[in-house]
C-alpha cells in the first residue's frame, strides 16, 4: 500500500469462504455514458458511480459494494468466483513497485534490481527501468489475476520516480513502466487502474481504465484526478483518518466512489452512501 503516513499491513492468509477541490466545483463530469476505452483495451471496466470495498488482509466476505478490491496471491478463485455470482466486480492487487519479501515468486528478484526500502515492513524499491527483469515477473503476477477470474488489476507503488527508491529513476521512466502495466494488462483481457501517481495522471489516464487513490480528501489532491473524471473513467477512492461527514457529499458532487477505511485494511471499509 501506499498510503501517506500510515503502516503498511502485513499480509496473512485469507479465508477462502480542500485547497485543490474548489477548482473541480461546478464542472460536469462524465459517467452517463461508455468510458473511453484505455488504449483501445477490450476489457470489462467497472462501472463509473459504485461503491467498492478495500481489503487486503483478514478473512474476506462478500461485501454489499459493487466493487471488491483484494490480493491477488492471498485470495482463492473461489472467492473470484462467489464474487461474480453475486455481481461484484473483482480488482486484483499486485505490487508493481516494490519488493515484498513474503510473496511466492520473492525469489525471482535479483538483488541487482532491489533497491532502498520503502517504509514498509518487509518491503524495497524495484529498479522499474530493467524491464527485461521485471516484465515476466509482473505478466505471470497478472496471469494469476486472470486465471483466478478477477475482472481488472490494481498496480501498486508506481510512483517510485518520486521517491528515495536508491535508483536514478525520471518521470519518463516511470510513464513508461506504468504504460507497460497497463498494456499487458490489456493484452491478456484485464483493465487496469492507476494507482495514486497523480503528478502524471494527465500523460496516464489514457493508458488506464480507472483510478484508485488514496487520502486525495485529506491532501486537497482529488482535483488532479479531473482528466480520468472527464473521460467517464470510474475513481475509486479511501481516506483512513477523515470522517465520512468531511468527505463524502464532496465525493458525490465529483463523481468520486469514496469510502472510509482502517489503515491495515482488514475488512471492506465503509462506503460513501
């Protein structure tokens, strides 16, 4: 996770069973109609209003949102697959980014390509130029997605160009990494959503199928998601430490799906009505 002064949380097994808002005010945004499709991606996109739940650790249930956004690794098709008979729209969380060092595949990384650690329990920068290092690895991450029948991927940690990642990382190398994400996941029929990387989300939004964002309320950031908001693209959005009373009616005049949730992620959150 990437989140602004908040614990990263540890994965355990799953069960199986308001500077910068004023600017968006008065502007009308998209969403009765199709979405621009991301790079011409033929993909199931979830829908642009829908309430959505976040949860990355802790034993999962099918929530009331529409959307479910939950661990690629730790959740069982099973899971997928219950989420599908009861119409939920199914993200699959990878990390794109950083180094984890409880995943199966942690292996697969050459120290050469691991570099400072992020703050996270546990976790590193990845040198996001060596593509030919990472891009097997984050295609099979995203074949795991696919065969356990999740709808779309959310890309975690891919704004390493703005961080203290121990490599000489630019923007450009960034977009470029980002765009690979998005065009792989494309390729094997999953839409793809940015996660956070605001500073680029105008060069991006054309290469992603939705966004998902964290704590753009309490940082006056959520105007930056205007170009995907425009474009009919859904945003999905938590905050961890505001109350719903301080965000939720200006989510609904945005048109961004928000919700309130714990820093470790443990359960759904609360959504927006």
């Amino acid at each position: 996770m990437n989140a602004k002064g908040l614990v990263r949380p540890l994965v355990i097994g799953l069960a199986a069973g308001a500077a910068g808002i004023g600017a968006l005010a008065g502007v009308t945004l998209g969403g009765g109609g199709s979405p621009t499709p991301a790079d011409g991606a033929s993909t199931s996109t979830p829908p642009f209003r829908a309430s959505w739940g976040y949860q990355l650790q802790g034993e999962l249930r099918v929530p009331a949102a529409d959307v479910f956004d939950v661990d690629g690794f730790d959740t069982p098709k099973s899971f997928v697959s219950q989420l599908h008979a009861q119409g939920r729209y199914a993200i699959c969380y990878i990390d794109a980014g950083t180094w984890e060092n409880w995943r199966p595949d942690r292996n697969r990384f050459p120290a050469s390509v691991l570099g400072h650690r992020n703050g996270w329990p546990g976790e590193r920068w990845l040198d996001i130029r060596r593509l030919d290092v990472l891009a097997p690895i984050m295609r099979d991450r995203m074949q795991i997605c696919k065969r356990k029948g999740f709808d779309s991927i959310e890309p975690d940690n891919v704004d390493g160009y703005a961080n203290q990642t121990g490599f000489p990382l630019t923007a450009r190398d960034q977009l470029n990494y980002n765009r690979y994400l998005a065009r792989t996941a494309h390729n094997l029929g999953l839409a793809a959503g940015l996660k956070n990387d605001l500073d680029q989300v105008a060069l991006l939004q054309g290469s992603f199928d939705f966004a998902v964002v964290e704590q753009c309320f309490q940082f006056s950031e959520c105007w930056m998601l205007q170009p995907f908001l425009r474009s009919s693209k859904p945003v999905f959005e938590v905050e961890y430490n505001l109350p719903r009373s301080s965000f939720c009616a200006r989510a609904d005049r945005l048109g961004i799906n928000a919700l309130r949730a714990q820093p470790s992620l443990a359960s759904p959150g609360t959504p927006c009505d």
